[in-house]
C-alpha cells in the first residue's frame, strides 16, 4: 500500500477504532483531547476534510501517518507496517491497486509525510498580514524566518517557517501551527555564560525582539517550539546559572517551569508579567500599535 493510500484513511475513524472520541464535533472539524500527553483543554484539532490534525498545545501537526508516528512513538516505517494491520481489518477500506512497501523501502521513507516544496524569503501577502496582525516587526521576522511552501496529501500549502536545530521546521499561518521533518529547539548562542532566555514557541521569541527593538537577541536564548522539548534542552540550560523563562499561561508552561528547577538553581518566571494573558504575543497583541510596544530601556515589567 503507498503513502498517499494509507493517508487517505479518515483520522477521525482511526481514533475512534482506539476509543478516541472529540470532545466537540462541528460537523467538518473534531476538537479532541491530545492521545499522547495531558490535555484537559481538548487542544487536538482534526479536520475531517483536509484529513489533517493540529495539536496545538504540543505545536505539531500532520497526516494520519504522522499522528500514528506521535502516539506510538515510533519510525515512519513502523507506523506504516502497524496502519497496514490496523486498516487489513477494516472491511470499508480497499487495498486494490496498491502496493505494499517492504521493509526497506519502509525505512528510507522520510519521517514526515509532509513535503517541503520551496523555501523563500517572507513575500506572501497573506503572511505579512497575519505577522502585522500578531504585531511582530517584520524586519525582525525575515531575519529569522522563511515562508516555507509544502504538500500534505498532495494538496499545496504555505506558511512562516521557523527552522530549529534538528533540521526541521515550525510553521505557522493563520490557520495552522505545527512542525515538520524534526521536532527540536533552536539555540541562539551570544557568548553570555550568564543566564539564558527560554521561549516556547518562535511568536514569543519574535515578539520578544519586537518589545525589545532588535533584530537579534543579546543574550542567549533558547526556542523550544514546544514545551515537549524541554528533555532535549536539559543539559544545555543546566549550565546557566539563571534562567529566564518566556513560557505559556497554561497547565503544560507551569508544569515546564516546575522541571526547570531540577537543573538551575535560579529560574525567573516571566510570566508573571503577562498573567492575563495567553502567552508573550498574546501581550504584545494587548498593546496594540508595535510603535507602543517597542521598550528600549529596561524596566521593572519584562527582563531586557
């Protein structure tokens, strides 16, 4: 069976052959609560047109092959060869026509079944304005973007694209966040052995650089791009004596901070300066204007 069959199988019926059903269903989409971590805020997204699912409290999305990679935490190919078994017993769904993919041929897949298309420079129309709308600087965006053109399910898409240190990216357009080919963080090293500024997601590393009017930081700085990748990130903040943390008002952005302490002594919860708020671009979009927002000398509010 190809790639592009297995894909074709509707998400929504798999997870609900795992007794996995949306909290909400309305009607062309299902909000369901995340199969592979906490999520009491059912932040799982599936489209049932598209055939395309958003997590976005882990910030990563993708096809049905990759929702099976997440859950069962393994390779392209093993997910394969297990959505090969699992769809062999569903009676509504034909094999005819299709191939199976041995072992090998399984294996040299690439791990994500979306496909990058064409990397640019920030030019679209549609991802100016919604970087306008979030009330990012846009010189400061296309110092540290790209618009990143893909495939999923064959069908073309584009967004702003965040490369972390894995080789794969963040995306984000108005309608859709997640990552592609690899899932890491982005380190961003200044030479400071001081202390180190940890984001969650590449919004609030932006918006960061927006309040602070400056196209790169000044200190180092870490973009998780998830709070999932904090494990990975671990060793490298351990050598900080302080670190600030630009995390997400929410149960999984609190839960982070808590295991921060567990590898720095000194970790300065920045959140406490956007507690009405969702996250840092949240704040920033509360302050209308970008000319309002950019700070050019410390304060007692946000640490520049």
């Amino acid at each position: 069976m190809d790639f592009k069959t297995i894909n074709m199988f509707p998400i929504r019926e798999y997870l609900a052959g795992l007794n996995i059903h949306p909290a909400k269903d309305r009607g062309y989409y299902g909000m369901y609560h995340s199969p592979f971590r906490e999520d009491n805020d059912a932040s799982m997204k599936v489209d049932y047109n598209k055939n395309l699912w958003i997590d976005y409290g882990a910030n990563e999305g993708g096809t049905l092959i990759d929702l099976v990679m997440r859950i069962e935490n393994c390779s392209n190919g093993e997910a394969i060869r297990s959505l090969e078994q699992h769809l062999s017993r569903t009676p509504s769904f034909s094999f005819h026509g299709n191939t199976i993919p041995n072992r090998k041929e399984a294996e040299q897949k690439p791990e994500s079944a979306i496909k990058i298309t064409g990397i640019t420079p920030l030019n679209s129309p549609a991802l100016i304005n919604y970087l306008q709308k979030r009330c990012v600087n846009l010189d400061i965006a296309s110092e540290h973007c790209k618009e990143v053109h893909y495939l999923a399910n064959d069908k073309p898409y584009y967004a702003i694209g965040f490369q972390n240190d894995a080789g794969g990216w963040a995306l984000r357009n108005e309608h859709f966040k997640g990552c592609i080919m690899s899932m890491g963080a982005t380190f961003f090293d200044t030479g400071s052995e001081e202390n180190c500024q940890l984001f969650e997601g590449f919004m609030d590393f932006l918006s960061y650089l927006t309040m602070k009017g400056s196209k790169t930081p000044q200190e180092d700085c870490i973009v998780l791009s998830s709070t999932v990748n904090l494990a990975k990130v671990k060793n490298q903040l351990s050598t900080y004596p302080k670190i600030y943390a630009f995390l997400d008002n929410d149960e999984a952005g609190k839960q982070a901070v808590q295991n921060l302490h567990s590898v720095c002594k000194e970790v300065i919860d920045q959140s406490v300066h956007y507690a009405n708020h969702k996250d840092l671009n949240d704040y920033l979009c509360s302050r209308s204007a970008p000319k309002q927002v950019v700070i050019k000398k410390p304060g007692r509010g946000l640490r520049m």
